[in-house]
C-alpha cells in the first residue's frame, strides 16, 4: 500500500484551496473538456453548467448558467454553452455537471475554467 499524501490546504491561504476531485490535477486542455462531455452524454446524464465567484467556490450555491440542458446530447453544443459561460463570466469558475435521471443526483461535477485566485 502506498503512503498517503498530504495536499497542504487552508482557508487562509487562498491559492492553496482545493475542490473537488480535478482541481488536484492541472487545468484540463480542450481535448479532456471534451473527453468529459462525452462521458457524460454517453451515460445519458443531462449536462448543466455553473459558475461563482472564486472566493465562493466553497459555497453550497453556484449560479447557475441557463437551464440544465436535458437530454442534450450534442457535445459541441454543451461546449460552446461552457465557453459562452467562461466568456460571459471570465473571472469566475466555471463548473460542468451530469445530473443522473434514476440516482437523483449528481453523476459528476468538475470545475472546467478555473477564475484568477486573489490573495
């Protein structure tokens, strides 16, 4: 078994915080956003996007960007919705979301723009 890591993490040090799973790893590029999107069409999760403010990050409630897109099915058009929130909104995250119909919940959520961290 290999040794657990310790990710250095404190409220008071702004640019160390982390959310959720990906936000571990570096900033995903365009082909993983879209390797993403298309997991979650081919699970036939409905698509959402939402975006806050990087110092409510940590906040149950993000903004919602439109209505989730159900059934949507059309990666390019999930995509641009993304952008169009990133460009709309380019100092917050921007967060995509699978809404799973039978479990009633969230199959995945991940933050795909990360906003400027302010210290």
């Amino acid at each position: 078994m290999s040794e657990m890591q310790d990710y250095k993490s404190s409220l008071a040090d702004v640019s160390s915080r982390k959310f959720e799973t990906f936000s571990y790893l570096p900033s995903m590029d365009a082909a993983q956003i879209r390797k993403q999107v298309e997991y979650i069409v081919s699970k036939g999760w409905n698509p959402a996007i939402e975006h806050t403010e990087p110092e409510n990050a940590f906040d149950h409630y993000w903004y919602m960007w439109k209505l989730p897109m159900f059934g949507e099915t059309d990666v390019d058009r999930i995509l641009a919705e993304a952008e169009a929130c990133h460009k709309a909104h380019p100092n917050n995250h921007v967060r995509l979301v699978g809404y799973d119909n039978f479990k009633q919940s969230q199959g995945a959520a991940m933050v795909i723009y990360r906003g400027p961290i302010k210290a």
